[in-house]
C-alpha cells in the first residue's frame, strides 16, 4: 500500500549520542521513522532526498517510510535469483522417478 501522507521534521541533534548525533525524522501515514548519521551534511542530504520524493508526488511505503521509487533500486534480487528461489521452494522435497528415462545419454 502507498501513502502521500508525508511529515518531514527538522534535523536534530542528540547531545547524548556520539557515534551518530545526527537525526532525521518523518512520518508516513502516521508511522514515524527516524535515521541517524555521523554528520550534519549526511543527514542534510539524506533529509533533501525525503523532501525532493514527497515535493514530486512520489508515494511512500508506509511500512519503510521511503519513497517507493528508492526502495524498487534498492532491490538487489533479480528475476533469475527470484525464479532459481521460488523452483527450490516448490521443488526441494522432489526426486525423479525410479526408472524414469535421464536426459543424459
């Protein structure tokens, strides 16, 4: 399911963390999701990105609260790795028939 419901905040700064100080938050459909970075212009850019997506139009997924756009790149399985998954998945338990003809000769 899609959603154009976006709220974008501010970038934070977290005074008690120090690894990753840095934090973006938004909402999708009121589903919050936040982000931390190391720096200030990582999270910046990363914040410009969200608010680029939801000026465009573009629909979010609520369950990850990115843009859908991102998450379809972001998707490394391919059709091969996909169909090789779903052939194991329906034919694991299976073996030929005895007697059956091989297509080896």
């Amino acid at each position: 399911m899609k959603s154009y419901e976006v709220q974008i905040w501010e970038i934070v700064k977290r005074a008690d963390r120090k690894a990753r100080p840095w934090r973006v938050r938004w909402a999708v459909s009121g589903q919050r999701f936040e982000d931390l970075f190391r720096t200030k212009a990582l999270a910046h850019s990363f914040r410009a990105e969200l608010v680029q997506a939801a000026n465009a139009g573009e629909p979010f997924d609520p369950a990850t609260g990115r843009p859908v756009s991102e998450a379809r790149t972001k998707n490394p399985t391919t059709w091969y790795a996909h169909s090789r998954a779903y052939v194991e998945m329906k034919w694991s338990g299976r073996r030929p028939r005895p007697g059956a003809r091989s297509s080896k000769r």
